[in-house]
C-alpha cells in the first residue's frame, strides 16, 4: 500500500517527498534534554560530525542539576553548540523557537524519567512526556523538520513475556505512568506522521548506563553506597534481568537513524497490521544489547571494578517494575547495519572510572 499525503505538504510539495534521501544534509539539529546523559552524549558526536546542534534543557531538580551543567559543557559546549534554556511544555516558548528558526532534525529526548517516580509525582509525567511532546509535534509540522526523532522506552513492553521483546509484538499493557506517557508518544507520532506526513521514528531504549549517568539509575546508586560501605538494595531478592545497553551503543543508533528518514512499509496491511511500521512515514526502533544479564552479575562485575564487595538488602518487586527486559534488535540490523555489544565488563569499569575522577574518589 502506497502511502498519499492529502494535505499541504511542507516538505517538498509531493507525495513522494518522503523517497528523497536527505541524509547528510541535515546540519542544524535541535535537541530536547541537552544536558541529560544521552543528550549531551549525542550532541558531542553530532558536533564532531560537523552538525550544528541547537540544545534544550531547562536544568530542572529532578536530580543534581550541577551534574547536568557540568555533563553538558564537558560534552556538548562549543561553537557549535547553543544551550536554550527552554521548557518543552511552554507552549508559547516553544511556538516562538520553531518560529525563528528552521530545523532539519528534531532528536526529542526530554522527558520525566524513571518508572518508580511516576507514582509519587504523576503530573510531572503528563506535562514533559505529554504537553511537551505535542508542542515538539506542531512545530516540527509547521516548520518543515524533515526528520522527528524521540526516545521511547522498553517499558512499553509492560506485562509482556514473550522474550526477547520484538517492536512487532502488541505493546497495550504498560504497568506504569511512565511507559504508558511513552507509548502515548508512539501513538501521537503515528497521528502526525498520517495527518500531516512528518517523518517520525521512535527508539525504544533498554537499561543505558555509562560515564555521566543519571544518579537515580542502579549502577549509580550502588557504585555509592558500595563505596561508602553501605548496603545497596535488590528489588525482587536479585532475579531481575535487564538488557544493559552501554551509552556509546545508543548514541550510535541515535546518530544513525537521524540521518535514515522514516518511510512508509509498502507492504503494510490492515488486515495484519505491523505494531512497528506504517503506511505512513513511521517507524519504531528496539536499541538494546541483545542480551539479557542477571542484575546479580551486574553487581559482581561492579564489585571487581571497585574491588571491594556490596552488603545487598534483599526486597520485593517495586510496583511498576518487571522482571526482565530483552531486546530484539533485528530491524536495527537489518536498517542501519547496526547491533550494539559492548560487554558488561568494559561499560561498567569506564563508568567506575569516570565515578572515581569526577568525585574525587581515591
């Protein structure tokens, strides 16, 4: 089935706008979330590439905003690197940026974070992940973007078991705020995507960690209470599996799929329709290891990185949690030539070295 745009199309003036292979062409990218841990990574690897990035951030509390200004001008300050100071959710804020200026690529990678907070402070959920992302939505319509990127999450897989997760398996039963804000994020992509022919590709991110992570991630928070002697707690008495993706290996992938721009599926049928493609310009991507490991084994490769043993607290499952996440990356390969695979054992000693130098830790 050939996809027809029906409207005004602001991108070439053609149905088959969406053949042309802008590529390297897109220089001015705009990016949501400039100095959060994958943002300011990618925009470090846009800059070397020659692009020039545009980053919002509005350095909120939600953890140490100093970690935040220092990541981001270590990695992504510059020349050709402009830091706005913008919240996605202002709407007028956002309508007057689109306004004055005129974005390749937007990379969307703003959002409320964490599975455990979306039930102490919901709302801050429903402002970022979805005002935000609508006011992102209408201005990459009415100003030409040729390209929407947007981090999704593989807590979209929610009560799933079927593994390794697949972005062609039916994702209706998030378990949480959170994964149910970003799959909300798939669906609102897919409207603009029909409606008004904006090429959209989502990104389903499994378990980043790395150098410059965020404080309210696992590795963060045990690598501290390890080295200061206390004991680290283990949600579901330590038989939980997480598909450990190591921060270089999404910034990757990211870089990539920017750079290939969305198509519709030729062969998509509603009579069987594809969860991760459409007729219209719309894609969804896993980005993960592909390989599943206990969190057990995550915490004895962090114990030989800091030589010295953790005092686990043994807990049940946190509500929102699952047991396991696993990540189908076949599409990722088959697209973009791509598969990351950093091993557990070199993802997690650069973290603990970079740990050790940015704290002071002997």
């Amino acid at each position: 089935m050939r996809y027809q745009y029906s409207g005004d199309c602001p991108y070439k003036g053609t149905p088959d706008f969406f053949e042309c292979s802008l590529g390297k062409e897109m220089k001015k990218i705009l990016i949501t979330g400039a100095a959060g841990f994958i943002g300011a990574h990618l925009s470090q690897k846009l800059i070397a590439s020659g692009a020039e990035v545009w980053g919002i951030d509005n350095i909120n509390d939600y953890y140490d905003p100093q970690l935040k200004r220092d990541r981001m001008a270590t990695l992504a300050e510059g020349e050709r690197f402009t830091h706005l100071d913008i919240n996605i959710a202002d709407r007028e804020a956002m309508a007057r940026l689109f306004q004055e200026h005129r974005f390749d690529a937007v990379v969307n990678l703003a959002a409320q974070a964490g599975v455990r907070y979306s039930l102490i402070n919901p709302h801050s959920y429903v402002d970022t992940n979805l005002v935000g992302f609508v006011n992102l939505l209408e201005g990459c319509r009415h100003s030409g973007v040729k390209h929407f990127v947007y981090a999704s999450s593989s807590s979209v897989y929610g009560a799933n078991t079927n593994m390794p997760f697949s972005v062609h398996d039916n994702v209706d039963h998030p378990v949480s705020l959170y994964a149910a804000s970003k799959k909300a994020n798939e669906l609102m992509a897919h409207t603009y995507s029909h409606l008004f022919g904006l090429p959209t590709t989502g990104l389903r991110f499994f378990t980043v960690y790395g150098p410059w992570g965020r404080p309210d991630m696992a590795l963060f928070l045990f690598t501290k209470a390890i080295l200061a002697g206390e004991p680290i707690d283990v949600f579901n008495n330590g038989n939980m599996e997480r598909d450990f993706t190591y921060i270089d290996d999404i910034v990757e992938g990211v870089y990539r799929v920017i750079y290939k721009i969305a198509e519709p599926n030729d062969d998509w049928s509603g009579d069987k329709p594809d969860p991760a493609t459409s007729y219209c310009p719309w894609r969804v991507y896993n980005i993960g290891n592909n390989n599943k490991e206990k969190l057990l084994r995550y915490i004895e490769v962090l114990e030989n990185c800091l030589g010295k043993k953790a005092d686990k607290n043994f807990l049940p499952m946190q509500p929102g949690d699952v047991p396991a996440t696993y990540a189908n990356v076949e599409d990722l390969v088959r697209d973009f030539d791509y598969k990351p695979g950093t091993t557990l054992e070199y993802g997690i000693g650069k973290f603990v070295e970079w740990y050790k130098k940015y704290y002071k830790v002997s």
